[in-house]
C-alpha cells in the first residue's frame, strides 16, 4: 500500500498547457494521459476544465483564470483596507481620548 504525499507537486504553466494539449491531441482519455505524463488524473482534468472555461467553453458562472486572479487581489486588497481602517480606528481613539485630558 503506498501512502500519499502530503506536499502538492507544483507544475509550471507551461507545463501545464503542455498537459491540457496532449489531452486535447492524443485521443487518449484524461486519465490516460495524466498516467503517461506522471500526474493525477484529478489535477489534468481540472486542468482541462479550467482551460475550457478560460476559452469560454465552460459552464456557465465558472471564472475564467483572469477573473480567479482578479478576485484573489482584490480580497487582498480588501484585507489590507480592513487593516488599515481598524489601525485608524485605534487612532482616532486614542487621539480623542488625548484631547479631552
């Protein structure tokens, strides 16, 4: 029995693409591909499937990988400002509490 690998093997996006065309190309099936070239047939196939969505093939409400991007900088953002005005809060607090001493 072999035991799986808690750390997630990062592939290029090059290599990626790379996968998502043989996929497209070789007439074999996802799984059968992703066996070939060493990774899970889970991992090629949401590959395939982003790629799909990004071509504007995908289902609908699916985010294309400009808009997943797009939505990650912005909830970063997001948090930054919510940091930011919790600091301002703080010190508008202790300026008002200063300026009635």
């Amino acid at each position: 029995m072999s035991k799986k690998s808690n750390t997630s093997k990062r592939y290029t996006a090059e290599f990626k693409r790379d996968a998502v065309a043989l996929a497209y190309s070789s007439g074999k099936t996802v799984t059968e591909v992703a066996r070939e070239i060493g990774v899970s047939p889970e991992g090629l196939r949401n590959w395939v499937n982003q790629d799909k969505a990004d071509r504007g093939q995908g289902p609908a409400g699916v985010l294309t990988s400009d808009e997943k991007e797009e939505l990650r900088r912005l909830r970063r953002e997001n948090r930054e400002q919510q940091q930011t005005i919790e600091v301002l809060k703080k010190a508008a607090a202790f300026f008002a509490k200063e300026s009635t001493k």
